[in-house]
C-alpha cells in the first residue's frame, strides 16, 4: 500500500498471494473504507491463477480522500472453483495511506 498519496493521483496496489500447496484460481477484491458514507465498496479485482504471485490493482485517489487526509483499503480473495478450508487468512487491511490535495 502506498505510505502516501495526492488527489488526482492513481497508484499500483500489490496484494500478495501465497498459497504452498497447488495452483489455484484466485479473485482479489480491493475495497476502499469510505468513511463519508460509513460503507465499504468495491473499487478494484483481479485474478491470478499462481501460488506465490502478486495481483497489481490500480486505485484513483479522490479529492474527497483528500478532505478526510487519508484512506484505508481492503483487500479479499476468494478462490474461484474450489472449497476454502480457511476463509480467515483471506482478508487484509492495510494501514491508512496519507491523501493530500
């Protein structure tokens, strides 16, 4: 997650995927945390079918992150096809990333 961004700005989002097993199929959803309106919504996905592989995500920061000074992302992967034993390691929040105008 970038430490840092500006209003206007898009940013590369790396979410990484580790899996010491077999290939599986994966979808990543990024989520922002929109605050203004107390809800979490999708804003970003993309698939990798490689056990150990990032998924590259592209975000654009809006003037309205900049208001707030920050915003926290989520990112959920789900396996496509299959049964998930663990759906509790699929989740991860990162750290707010600092929004300026």
């Amino acid at each position: 997650m970038p430490q840092s961004a500006s209003s206007g700005q898009t940013r590369s989002i790396d979410v990484g995927i580790s899996n010491a097993r077999y290939p599986e199929t994966v979808q990543v959803q990024l989520y922002r945390d929109d605050t203004l309106h107390r809800d979490a919504h999708a804003v970003g996905a993309g698939t990798d079918r490689r056990p150990d592989d990032l998924v590259r995500l592209h975000l654009h920061v809006h003037g309205d992150d900049a208001a707030l000074g920050k915003v926290t992302f989520e990112a959920v992967a789900t396996l496509v096809g299959a049964r998930d034993a663990l759906l509790s390691d699929n989740t991860a929040i990162a750290l707010p990333t600092k929004v300026s105008k």
